[in-house]
C-alpha cells in the first residue's frame, strides 16, 4: 500500500529578528508543521532580503518545506500589506473606471512584468523551495482601508489598447461581459507568464485562487485553465467562509473543486483553512475543516496564520490561542493517523 506523505503547514510574517523566529519555527514545527510559508513583501525585498536567506535556512533546519510568497507585491497579490513599487511607478498603475489611479500595478504592465522577474530571481535566491502566488487578482477596491474608491479596474492606455485590439471597440467605461473576459483573460495570462519564469529559472510553483462565493456554478470552468498551467505544481484555493459569512457547505463545495481539478490536471491539490480572525466559539471549525480537507484526500494543508494571528490586530482572532490549539490538535491528530498506518 502506498501512503501519501501529508504537509501541514502555517503562514509566517511580521517578525524578522531571527532569534525570535527560531523560537517560533520550533513551535510551529511542535504543532505537526512540515511545512512554513514565509511572506516576502516589497519591504522584506528591499530591506531584509539577507535576513529572509537566514529565515528560509533556519527553516530548512528544522526540516520545514518552505514556501514564499509575493505578498503585497504590487499591490496585485495577497491583502494586509502595502505596495510601494506602484505608488512610484505611475505609469504601471492600474487605472479606475472613474479615471482615478488605483494603488496597485497593472498586470498588463511590461514594467511591472520585469519587476517580477527581480522579484522572482530575489525569491529564488532565498532558497526557498516553491514560490507561492498569493490571490492574484485585480485592484479590489473593497479591500481598501480608507478610501473607497468606486469602479472597476483596470481603464489604464495598455489595457484599454489590448481591449480594442481584441473586440474591436474601444473599453467602455461601464463594466460589461466583454470587460469580464478581458479581465479574465489578462489575469491568466500574467500568471502563466510569472509561473514560466519561475518554473525555467528552477523553482515550483503554487497558486490559490480567491474563493468564488456568488459564481459556484462556474468555478470549474475558469479554474480548469489555471490548474491546467503546465509550469504549476500545486494548486489550490482558500475558502475563508467563516470571514465570508457563509456556510460550511461553501468550503466543502470549494475543496471538492480544488481536489477534481488538480487531480484532472496532476497537480498537488492545496487548501488553506482560516485561523484568522475566528470568531469565539467557531475554533472548532478550523478542526473541521482540516478533518475534512484530509478526508477528502487533500494531503497539503495549510493556516493562514501562525498563533491564530494574534499579532495582527486587525485580523486577530477573538481568542487567538484557543484558534492555534485547535489547529495544533487538528494536525497532531493527522500526524498520529498517518503513524499508525506506516506502523
């Protein structure tokens, strides 16, 4: 019989002292962890690009797959972070319906592109082993803090003349069927660019893709293409349904989709289960959905994030300790399974 090596995993971030991390990698590897996924943002980039070497080793010490990820890197991956390659590169933003710049790169962007073959090259210098792309997506204007700003994205002179190119006419101003497509379309094709760079430059490549809460009907058909990408290696999704607002049955419904499709596509299926801001007396629910994950056949599983964040103030769950025991015991339990089969 053969039995599937299981990862288990939780993200890391905010803390760059290595005396600090070395405490924290023991206890993330006490909690049944394999595996640690380091953020590598703008600012770890430009100012902690030899402390985050020393991070991956220390890791890698500790016999911990490491992942790494773009987050916050032009504004276009991931959530809590800031970009500031966008905010000085105004010819590479992302341009609002409404005319206004948007904080954020535009993926259609050749100098943006370039910049994330930097990333990319600095990334892989770490020694990290997979790159991890972190939500790929599109200005989202509701995940802005202070200012709300209407519309869509992105109306910048690139994308406008690639739309016209293609359909013909020039990009209206009210979102339309047309402009989905396009954005699709453009959206794939930035990461199917970013993954082949990746992949010929000798690392692997992970990709979760935002949750499609009110398009469930039509997940398959836009995620088949990218767990088709043939420079992927793992493929996932992360159905945060507790910070949704919806029910169980979306998680199930998303780790399903995520498990048909990489198997259909030979890639690594990958989900990520919500130990952020976890409301008190939903912990148990983190407990579930990694027991339901691993009972649908899905071996790497992954937290978002270490310590139920209770460092991150805005995104803390209510009882950040009791989240991270219960992620802990969920994962202890798994490890015990997979000892008793292999004995």
């Amino acid at each position: 019989m053969v039995i599937m090596s299981v990862k288990l995993g939780v993200s890391y971030f905010g803390v760059r002292n290595p005396e600090h991390v070395e405490r924290d990698l023991d206890r993330i590897v006490e909690a049944g962890c394999n595996m640690v996924l380091h953020t590598f943002s703008e600012n770890d980039f430009c100012y902690y690009e030899e402390t985050m070497h020393d991070i991956v080793r220390l890791s890698k010490e500790r016999q911990l797959e490491v992942y790494i990820d773009p987050w916050g890197v032009g504004g276009v991956f991931g959530g809590e972070v800031f970009t500031q390659f966008a905010l000085e590169k105004d010819e590479t933003r992302q341009v609002l319906s409404g005319g206004d710049f948007a904080p954020a790169a535009c993926p259609n962007n050749k100098t943006f592109r370039d910049f994330m073959r930097d990333w990319i090259d600095a990334a892989i210098d770490t020694d990290a082993d997979t790159i991890f792309w972190d939500e790929p997506h599109f200005y989202l204007p509701e995940w802005s803090r202070w200012r709300k700003h209407k519309g869509w994205t992105c109306r910048c002179e690139n994308c406008q003349e690639l739309f016209h190119k293609k359909f013909g006419y020039s990009m209206p101003k009210k979102f339309n069927r047309d402009v989905k497509s396009f954005k699709d379309e453009s959206l794939f094709d930035f990461m199917k660019d970013v993954t082949g760079v990746a992949k010929s430059r000798g690392i692997n490549n992970a990709l979760c893709l935002l949750p499609e809460w009110e398009n469930q009907e039509k997940i398959e058909q836009k995620w088949d293409k990218y767990a088709s990408l043939q420079a992927l290696d793992v493929f996932g999704s992360d159905p945060y349904y507790l910070l949704a607002g919806k029910k169980f049955a979306d998680f199930e419904y998303h780790a399903k989709e995520v498990k048909k499709l990489a198997d259909r596509h030979r890639k690594e299926p990958q989900i990520w289960i919500q130990a952020f801001k976890v409301k008190a007396g939903n912990e148990e629910d983190v407990k579930r959905s990694v027991e339901v994950a691993y009972r649908m056949g899905i071996r790497n599983i992954i937290a978002w994030s270490y310590l139920g964040t209770g460092y991150m103030s805005l995104i803390r769950s209510e009882r950040p300790g009791k989240v991270w025991q219960t992620l802990e015991k969920a994962y202890l339990e798994i490890r015990r399974q997979q000892n008793s089969v292999q004995s």
